[in-house]
C-alpha cells in the first residue's frame, strides 16, 4: 500500500467512527437531549442517573430521554411491564404533557387521566408504561387530595 492509499482508508475509517456516534453526539449538541436504554430495573437502579421510584419491579427494555441542559429537568421514561405502578400514584386529571416522546410512546395528549406519582406522570402504553417529569402543580395536588 502506498501512504496516498493508507491515508485515505484511515479517514473512512474516522468517518464510519463518527458515524456510529454523530447522532448521539448529534441529539446532544442541537436537540439538549441524551437518550439511554436499560435492561432491566436492577441496571437502571446501578446506572441511571435520574430518580423514578414508580417504576414497577418487572420493567424491561427502559428508554430514558433526559435533557443535557444544566436549566432543565424535562425527562422521559418508556418501558415494557405488567406490573402496576410501584410508589404512592394517585389517578387525575391530566394536565400536563412531556417536552418530548419516544418512538412506540402512547400519546399524552389522548390521555384524559394521568397517575401522578410525585413528580411524575405516568399513563398506559401498549406493553407497559410512559412517564415524564416534571408535571404540573395541580397534578401534585390532586394527587395529594386522593
């Protein structure tokens, strides 16, 4: 190989690295976001760095979306589960809505009821559950009134 051929093969190789990793960096820079996936509740107990103590025990295959913004604490939570709800949740009215949705995420704004669990909120998906924080205040306290 000449040093023209070795050149060019290792900025493809650069390119396909960045590749790999330009969205993640990519949703991080532009949209203020990092998105995470766990197996199970006891790894994203180990290793998430966010607090959703209503995560019920059987949750698999949990999608996390948090915001990279030091001014923000928008996050959401999709995950895959029968069980109910872990925590003290309080079934209300619906009056808040996550910043932003994850692919197979029900839509908020078709729920009329939301549980609020603290912070949270959380409604049905199709094999588990969906939740965002921060929620609104009359949330909080219609849960706090039940």
């Amino acid at each position: 190989m000449n040093a023209r051929t070795v050149l060019a093969t290792s900025a493809l190789i650069a390119a396909a690295g960045f590749s790999l990793t330009g969205c993640a960096v990519y949703e991080e820079l532009v949209h203020q976001q990092s998105t995470h996936t766990f197996d199970d509740l006891a790894a994203f107990r180990a290793e998430a760095e966010v607090d959703a103590p209503w995560l019920p025990a059987d949750a698999t295959d949990i999608t996390v979306r948090t915001s990279t913004s030091e001014k923000s604490d928008d996050v959401v939570i999709l995950l895959t589960g029968e069980s109910p709800l872990a925590g003290d949740c309080a079934d209300v009215e619906r009056r808040s809505a996550p910043v932003w949705t994850l692919d197979d995420a029900p839509d908020p704004y078709a729920a009329k009821t939301v549980f609020a669990c603290g912070d949270w909120s959380v409604i049905p998906a199709e094999d588990g559950w969906f939740g965002w924080t921060p929620n609104s205040d009359a949330e909080r306290a219609d849960a706090r009134g039940k």
